[in-house]
C-alpha cells in the first residue's frame, strides 16, 4: 500500500487548495459568523463546489458522480480544513451519499444519488440520541403499522439538518440499546408533519440541528435497506465519514501548525525572535511529527477503503482517534504559541481551535474510538 498522492491526486489537492484559497478563506467563515447567514454557508460557494464535482466524487459515475477514490474525497477535506470552508459537502456528498450507496436499492440509488451529485439536492444524517456518539444505543425509532412505519424519535447533531431537503433516520425498529440487530434506515422529508429541526450554531459557528420526529408516518417506499438489517452498511458509511472527517482534521491542524511557525519567525520578545527559544523549536518539532504520523495514518484508512480492506474497521478507528488527538493538540499549541493575542477575536487562529474541538467529537472522539478498536481487536 503506497502512502503517497498519485499524479491525479495530487492534480486534484492543487486544485482544491486554488480554490478554496481564493474562494472560502477563514475570513469568509468570519463574514459567516458576524452576519449569521442562516444557512450557515453561502450558495455561491456550494453551487461551486458541486459544478468542480466535490459533491459526486464518492457516487459511481452511472449514478452522476465521479466515481473517484476515497483518496480524493480525503485530499479536498484536508484542503478544506485548512480554511475551515463551510458547506454541506460532508453531510450530504459524504455521509448521506455513503449511507445510500452502501444500503440503498438500485432504484433508491438511481433516484437519490444524481441530486446529491449535482448539489441540487441536500441530504444529511440524523443519528445519535445523546451528546455523545453512540450509533448503537438507540433506545426509540420506528414501528410498523401495516405496510407503513409510524417514527418517533429525537436526534441530536444532525449537520445541515436546518438546510436538508430530506434527512436519513437512523432509527431501532426492533430489540433494546446496544443490539446491532434491529437498526433501519428511513428517508424523511424535512417538510413533513411530525417533523421538527432546530437549528444550532455550534462553537465553530457552523450549524447542526437538533431533530424530533413525532408520529411521522412514512410509506415502504421510504425505508432504505432491509427492515432490522440495516447496521453493516450503516457502519461502513460511517467508517467511511470518519476517515474523510480524520482527513479535514488534519487539514486544520496542519495549517494551525503553519500558522504558527509563521508567527515564531515574525513575534519577537527582547528584540530576539521567538522562533529561536528552544523550548518552542522542541514543541514545534514534536508537533510537526504527531502531524506526519497523522498524515501516514489517515492516508492507510483511505487507501484501505479503496482497497476494501478487511480490517477497515479498526483501521478507521486508529485515523480518527489519532486526529482527534492531533488536532487538538496542534490547537491547543497554536493557541499558546501565539501568547495572549492568540484568545483574541483579532486573530484567525481561534478559529481553528473551536473547528477543532466540534470536530474531535463527531461521529466519535478519540475514547470512542480507542474502546471501538479494542473490541474489534477481541478486548
């Protein structure tokens, strides 16, 4: 498994890195936060993204999408994480795209996936009942009522659940919290009575939503996947979000990283310039090496995924828990590095701490993970 970009990867990371650079820089994130745009994002941006094919790169290319390698899909969310662009490109390109083409039938693909892939149509996913993620330990979901299902629930961090045309439900439909059997999948439309979404501005001031449904009623039609049976697929989509999301970590602490080393060569003190401190060169250089064994990392499950690796599980979890611990402490040292000027609002480097702290905890933080990987390992 080679642990380097190939020619048309690295085509596709210039490219990303051009346009995010002059199209979604951090100030845009600010302008985002100060105007509270509520969507969260601008148009513009995302019709933009979705034109260059972001939004397709993971559908195979008879459903409208690219058909590109998870390599690719990870290369534009590192890109991405360097200048903290805000869009619905994970929600909907990533995640929901993965939980329809991993459980999804021919006809729900061939009728859900060419909208995702065009941006004309956003899709998220609700998931988790609590504050922490726990895909497993759903307690309430769906019942059947004749040929129809009645879905009663409340998600919680739903990204883009305020913007979404429809939201995938991750719902119990039969046996008690922690059971793998009994897990389904159901289309809902944002729109439909029952259905309440509240928006959140979460610390990174991007948007997640907390979700209820009450007594919706949904047709067959809406389920995805096989009632009951819906948790293998649903966990490689997952396992695929997690990678990609490991991926944007490392963009964020890498260019936390970059920043930081900038300012040691600007920041002087005494007249003698920081950068020469040998106690700050000993934690740059410390840092530097937790951010390339993270890279190694994230670039393994990424190619593991293309590969269909049989231990992609535990490969994911190792990327996701080594970001999580990466980032913030690339963070958390740019912050500190940067003095006091670093706490205020006047520098962009906070921004990368508060991106950092939302992303540690989705789809699982690094205990989450560590405790994941044991079990797979047989602890």
């Amino acid at each position: 498994m080679a642990l380097v970009l190939t020619e048309e990867e690295r085509m596709l990371q210039d490219s990303a890195r051009a346009f995010v650079s002059a199209n979604a820089p951090v100030s845009a994130l600010r302008k985002l936060r100060d105007t509270q745009t509520a969507t969260g994002y601008e148009q513009g941006l995302w019709q933009q993204m979705a034109e260059m094919g972001w939004a397709g790169l993971l559908i195979p290319e008879d459903a409208g999408g690219l058909g590109f390698s998870h390599v690719g899909a990870g290369v534009i969310a590192e890109e991405c994480g360097k200048t903290l662009a805000a869009s619905p490109l994970f929600a909907s390109g990533v995640m929901a795209a993965a939980v329809i083409r991993e459980a999804g039938s021919a006809e729900q693909k061939a009728a859900l996936l060419p909208s995702i892939a065009d941006g004309s149509r956003i899709l998220t996913v609700a998931i988790d009942e609590r504050s922490r993620h726990a895909p497993l330990a759903l307690t309430t979901g769906a019942a059947r009522d004749g040929d129809k299902w009645v879905l009663n629930t409340c998600k919680t961090m739903v990204l883009d659940g305020h913007v979404a045309d429809a939201i995938i439900v991750v719902a119990r439909s039969s046996g008690v919290a922690g059971d793998a059997n009994g897990i389904s999948l159901f289309l809902v439309d944002r729109e439909q009575q029952g259905v309440t979404v509240q928006p959140n501005s979460m610390v990174d001031s991007r948007n997640a939503s907390d979700l209820s449904l009450d007594n919706v009623v949904v047709g067959p039609d809406a389920l995805i996947g096989t009632a009951d049976d819906c948790w293998p697929a649903l966990e490689r989509a997952l396992d695929v979000s997690r990678v990609v999301l490991a991926a944007e970590m490392l963009g964020v602490a890498g260019e936390a990283f970059a920043r930081t080393i900038e300012y040691l060569k600007q920041r002087k003190q005494f007249d003698v310039l920081i950068g020469g401190f040998q106690a700050l060169q000993h934690r740059a250089a410390e840092l530097f090496s937790d951010i390339e064994m993270s890279r190694s990392v994230v670039l393994k499950a990424l190619r593991a995924l293309d590969d269909s690796d049989a231990d992609v599980r535990a490969i994911a979890s190792v990327a996701k828990a080594h970001a999580c611990k990466t980032v913030t402490r690339a963070a958390n040292e740019a912050v500190q590095m940067h003095g006091g000027i670093g706490m205020t609002d006047e520098y962009d480097i906070g921004f990368y701490m508060k991106r950092a702290v939302a992303l540690r905890h989705l789809l699982g933080d690094a205990y989450f993970h560590a405790d994941r990987y044991a079990m797979i390992s047989g602890y």
